[in-house]
C-alpha cells in the first residue's frame, strides 16, 4: 500500500477553506491569491514553502479581490 502524501495545513488566514482564490507556483513556493471567505473578497496573500511545509502571510492586496488569476511570466 502507498504511503499517504502529507497535506499542507492551513495557512495563516485559512487559505485552504478560501474560495475563487488565484494561485500561482514560482521559485518553488506556491501563492494563494485573494479569493472569498463568508462571501466577502479577501486581500490577503499567503505563500506555502514545502521545503519548510509553511506557510507565510505577505503583505495584502491593495483591494481585496476573488474571482481572479495570477501568471508568472
């Protein structure tokens, strides 16, 4: 039987439950983006690590926003 693959908790603001978030990978971390918790558009900004398996609220949004996308170029 396969060894289950641990998950990552939460992070600060409760990433996971959030929804209509953009989430992005780069530089071996991944971003989660804005996005909706009890129907109202958050600015948080929120990165995951798994090299440390944390995660690491950055500084908001200007706006809080849901329903939006993010790209690394």
């Amino acid at each position: 039987m396969a060894e289950a693959t641990p998950q990552p908790e939460a992070g600060p603001q409760g990433s996971l439950e959030d929804r209509v978030l953009a989430v992005v990978a780069a530089n071996g971390r991944v971003y989660a983006i804005g996005g909706e918790a009890n129907r109202q558009p958050l600015a948080t900004v929120e990165v995951y690590d798994a090299g440390t398996d944390a995660w690491t609220a950055l500084a908001p949004l200007p706006t809080a926003r849901k329903w939006l996308a993010a790209v690394v170029l």
